[in-house]
C-alpha cells in the first residue's frame, strides 16, 4: 500500500511539472511582450513628450532676464518633473498588475529582474519580491530566476547596516587593492562611475572637496568604474584630477550574474551609486543617483561621522 501510494504521489508530482511547462508555453513571451506594450507604450509616450517640453523650457529659462517669467517657467518645469514622477508610479503599477495576473509567463520574470536593478526604493523591491515569490516555480527555478535570487542575495549582503563585501583587485596602477585592508584605519567611500556617465562625472568637484576636507581625517575613496574602455576612463580621470583617490576598472556585463563581480557583489546596476564603509567595515550609507539632494545627504553623514 505504501509503495502505491508512493507511485501515485509520484505520477502527480511529474503530472504537475509537465501541467506547469505547459501552461508556460500557452502564451509565447513575444505575445506577453506585445499586451503588456499596448498597456505601457501610452503613459512613455507621454513622459518622452513631458521630456521634451521639459528640455525647451530649460533653454527658455537660460534665456530670460525678466525675474518674473524665470519663476514662472521654473514653475512649469518643477510641475512637468511632478507629472512625469506621477506616470512612473502608474506605469510600475501598470507592470506589478500584469505580472500579478501573469504568474507563469517569462515576460513577467524579466520585468522584475530589471525593475529590482533599476530601483532604490526599498518599498517597490518588497512588492518586487512578493511578486516573484508568486510566480510560476519552474519559472522561479529556471535559470533566469537563480539569477534573480543571487541578485537578492546581493542586496542583502549590501545594504546599510550589512558588513561590506570584500574584494581583492587590482588598481589603475596595477597595485593590489582590498576592501578589508582599510578596515580598523579608514572610512571608505565606494564612488560606482563611468567616464560615459553625466551624472555621475557632474559629482567630482563635490567628492574632490570632501576628500580634501576629510582624507586627512581617515576618508579613504575608490572609484570603481564600469568602463569598457579603458583609454575613455583612464582620459577621464586626468580630465577631471581625480587621481587623488584610488581607481579600479570593473565593467559589468549586464546579462551575467557573477557573485565574484564586485559590482555584482554590491548589487550594483544603474550608476552612479555611492556606498560610505565605516571603519569597523559596515555599510552605513547607500545612494543611487547623483545631484545636489544625495550630496548633501553624504555630507552630512561624513560631518557625523568625523566629528562624533
């Protein structure tokens, strides 16, 4: 009787993964692709003319003299950035919905995995893992979704709070250099950058006046750059007298996930992204982004830190 009952528990386990496959391949991923477009496709192209608009009344505002007509273009422009933040939330709607009600589709798989790395808000990434959780399980065991988890797995070892990740690589100047070599020494400010990156290039006056002001304190930054082309990242440097700092070249291939990366190992994607390490080697600062807002947020917490 038991071993009966074995087979029939069997038969049922291989009945479910076949049923599984096969409500995978009832709709093809070009199909999802073009339903979840139709949804979509409006709501961009309303942000992409937003943009534009955008774009035009920046040249205006450079243009004017009249202080008047200069706080009412910079009105408009604060409004349009308003807008444009409101379709965003309605497009990640829009994408959450259809993957909700498409559990067993590849598509939604994809969607998440680019969501999770393009995102900073720790609110959406709960939803972003709630919804995965709740797709399909071949899915969530397919290759693409290992990847995925490691992915996760890499937002946890890096986040604030977390220990940072150790890394042994080799500088501009072919010089070791480890993460743990400055722990119990040095606060270490991690600057992810590439020579092609506006913002992440407009943020090195600022991080070359912080390092004036706190490397003599125990501030210690490597920039670690995804470049493909080292001559680019190399001109780059001198352009901008960053040589002060330490510098490594680690390109990520986006379509790979490879533990070892470094970029990988501090689940990091879009750039630029900053991470502040205190001595004792924890993660106590985290920021995707450039700008003022993020600046003055990283200085703060130095002031904190060195005059505690």
């Amino acid at each position: 009787m038991i071993m009966a009952q074995n087979a029939k528990e069997n038969n049922s386990s291989k009945m479910g993964k076949l049923e599984t496959k096969k409500e995978i391949k009832k709709n093809t991923y070009a199909d999802d692709e073009i339903r979840l477009s139709k949804l979509t496709t409006p709501i961009y192209d309303e942000i992409h003319s937003n943009n534009e608009l955008i774009a035009k009344k920046y040249n205006l505002l450079n243009k004017l003299s009249d202080p008047t007509a200069k706080i009412k273009t910079q009105k408009d422009i604060d409004s349009l950035f308003k807008i444009n933040d409101e379709l965003e939330s309605q497009a990640t709607s829009v994408q959450f919905n259809f993957i909700r009600n498409n559990p067993s589709s590849f598509l939604s798989l994809d969607r998440l995995t680019l969501m999770l790395k393009n995102n900073a808000e720790l609110s959406i990434n709960d939803t972003i893992k709630l919804l995965f959780y709740n797709l399909n399980k071949y899915i969530q065991n397919s290759a693409s979704g290992k990847k995925f988890k490691l992915i996760l797995v890499n937002e946890k070892k890096s986040e604030v709070g977390s220990i940072a990740p150790d890394f042994n690589l080799k500088d501009i100047n072919n010089k070791e250099i480890s993460l743990s070599g400055f722990q119990h020494n040095k606060f270490v400010l991690l600057d992810f950058w590439a020579s092609w990156c506006e913002p992440c290039r407009d943020d090195m006056p600022f991080l070359k006046s912080i390092f004036k002001t706190y490397s003599k304190k125990g501030l210690e930054i490597i920039g670690i750059s995804k470049d493909d082309d080292l001559l680019s990242w190399r001109k780059a440097i001198d352009k901008d007298s960053t040589q002060i700092w330490r510098h490594i070249s680690a390109p990520l291939k986006f379509q790979e996930i490879d533990s070892s990366e470094v970029t990988n190992k501090f689940a990091v994607y879009p750039i630029p992204v900053k991470i502040l390490i205190n001595k004792e080697g924890v993660i106590i600062g985290r920021w995707m982004g450039g700008g003022t807002e993020i600046m003055a947020n990283l200085q703060k917490l130095l002031n904190k830190s060195f005059n505690n």
